[in-house]
C-alpha cells in the first residue's frame, strides 16, 4: 500500500462514493474506504473526522456565493439571488459525476438527507446575510434567500437527472423565472391582454 499517490483526499472521496452506491453507507467501514484509496486509516482520518464527512464536507458555495452577491450592482433581490447561484453553478459541474454519486447515497438515507436538508439551510443564512449587508431589510432578504435557494434546490435535482444534458446555470435561471411568474400579480406572470407586462418585467 503506499503513501505517496497523489491526490489522497481525492481518491479517499472517490472511493467512498463507489463503495456507499455498491454497499450501502452503512455497510460501508472507513477501512474499506482507505483500502480503496490506497492508503492507509490514519490517511483517511487525517482528511476526514469520520465517513459521513466525506458527503458533507466543507466546500467553495458559501464564499462563492456570498461574493457574487456581493459584487453585484444595484438589483432586484431575486436578481442578486440569480447571479450569486448561476456563479456557483461550476462548483457542481467541476464534479458532477461525485456530486451525482453523492446524491444517489443521500437519497437512499433518511439521516443524511436530514443533514442535507441542514446544509440548505445555511446557505439561505450566507444569502440573507449578504442581502441584509446590501442595506436589505431582515425579513425581505430571509424571504429572497429562501426562494432562491428553493429554486436552486428544484434546478439542482432537474440537473442530475439530465446527467449534463442541461447546464446548471441555465437550469437555475429558468426555475428563477418560474418563481417570478408564480409570485407575479395577477395578469402579469403570463402577460396583460395588450402584452405590455410579462413575468420578468413585474419584478423588475
């Protein structure tokens, strides 16, 4: 076995996502894993407290998104959402085929969809603080966040079952602009008789 491959925590979270689809997530022992990966134990616990880290592991999306809303010019909030969430879209697509391996465990777990549904939740925190830091009140940028993020959330799973059929940040943009239309008043998510007012012009 040796020590010196490259890329360890790579090849750690590579071999896990096999082995949590081919036995389970239960089923499946940390020395399993490293014997995969080619190293050792001690290896793996040095990248990872236990193996249900490996799923949830610290990653890029809150910083990116707390940027890019932070970069944007004066917008709508939703708009602000919109651009944060398509600027992350490449976290996900730099790592789709771990990220849909991912998934598929999550889903066949209760207990770690809980802790997903826990990870959503805190992005819609980094959101709302990075519209509140833009001078939006409290309860209106809770309220964008967690549209945002529920829109993002439908767009993901649209995502991976497309298998790359769809870009991401395409697939954001049109559940984003479904939610206007669903949250327009009345005559203006489809449009006024005349045509003069569609969806996206209501909440401009």
């Amino acid at each position: 076995m040796s020590r010196w491959k490259p890329d360890a925590r790579g090849r750690l979270e590579k071999a896990a996502m096999e082995l949590y689809n081919d036995k389970g997530f239960d089923a499946t022992t940390v020395a399993e894993i490293a014997a995969r990966a080619g190293v050792t134990e001690r290896t793996f616990y040095r990248h990872f407290v236990d193996k249900r880290e490996v799923l949830f592991q610290p990653n890029a999306l809150a910083d990116v998104l707390a940027k890019a809303t932070a970069a944007t010019d004066a917008l709508p909030p939703l708009e602000v959402i919109a651009h944060a969430l398509t600027e992350a879209a490449p976290v996900f697509e730099e790592r789709a085929e771990l990220i849909r391996q991912r998934q598929a465990v999550i889903a066949a777990n209760p207990e770690l969809q809980e802790r997903e549904l826990a990870k959503l939740a805190s992005l819609v925190s980094t959101l709302a603080q990075a519209l509140r830091e833009r001078g939006l009140e409290a309860t209106t940028a809770t309220l964008a966040a967690e549209i945002g993020v529920a829109a993002f959330k439908v767009a993901f799973e649209r995502w991976i079952d497309s298998r790359g059929r769809h870009a991401l940040a395409r697939l954001i943009r049109e559940t984003l602009d479904t939610a206007r239309q669903l949250t327009a008043p009345a005559g203006h998510a489809a449009g006024t008789d005349d045509g003069s007012c569609t969806g996206r012009e209501s909440v401009a």
